[in-house]
C-alpha cells in the first residue's frame, strides 16, 4: 500500500494505493483522484514548465511547458533538450518551441506571448 497526495485539484485528498489488489485507490472525492492514484505508481507523467532564450524579446527567456505530461523519468534530458533552443521574438501563446519531445509526440510550447 503507497500512500500519496492528490495534487489534480487543490484539495489535496490523501490517497493510498493497493498495488497488490490492481491499484486500487481509497480516500479520493473524485475519479480523477482515482486516476491520478493509478497513473502515479504505474506510469507516473508531469507537465513540465521551463523556459528557452528568446531573441528580440522584453525579456531574455520565454516560459515554456510540455504541451501534455511527460513520462517523469524523461523530465530531465526534456529539459536539456532546451539549453540549445533560441527563439525569435514575436512568439504567441499556444507557438510550439521544441517539436516532439524525445519521440514522445508531445512538444514544448511557449505559455504566453511575447
Ligand atoms: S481526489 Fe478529486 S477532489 Fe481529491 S484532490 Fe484529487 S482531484 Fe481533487
């Protein structure tokens, strides 16, 4: 039995997963905690956010995030992907930054205008 916080809504329900009984999840309010429980211990996955250098910009890096969770064991290479990645300013919310991340087909995009 692992147990773990919910971290899909702030509530925060504290969660405790069976692995020996397929993963089964007591003490969350929702399904989606349901789900979280499952997913953390099987694959667990994060949505990542960083930043890249923009050129042109009124800043000097653009924030960034994984367009979808990433499996979390591919977090750190992700993110080094980014040390050789520069933009040019305009760049528009939503614009992808870095295309298909590690084969995964998720990508980093930019998470505001700039
Ligand atoms: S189980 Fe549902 S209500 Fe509880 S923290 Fe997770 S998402 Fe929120």
């Amino acid at each position: 039995m692992t147990e773990l916080i919910c971290i899909v809504c702030p509530r925060g329900c504290h969660l405790k997963v069976d692995e020996e009984n397929g993963y089964a999840v007591t003490g969350n309010t929702c399904k989606r905690g349901e789900e979280y429980g499952k997913k953390e211990l099987t694959n667990p996955t994060r949505v990542v956010p960083s930043t890249v250098k923009i050129k042109g910009g009124i800043h000097r890096r653009l924030p960034v995030k994984t367009s979808k969770p990433i499996p979390k064991d591919l977090i750190f290479k992700a993110m080094k992907l980014l040390d050789t990645v520069e933009v040019t300013s305009p760049v528009k919310r939503g614009d992808v930054v870095y295309k298909d991340i590690l084969g995964t087909g998720i990508d980093f995009i930019a998470t505001r205008d700039m």
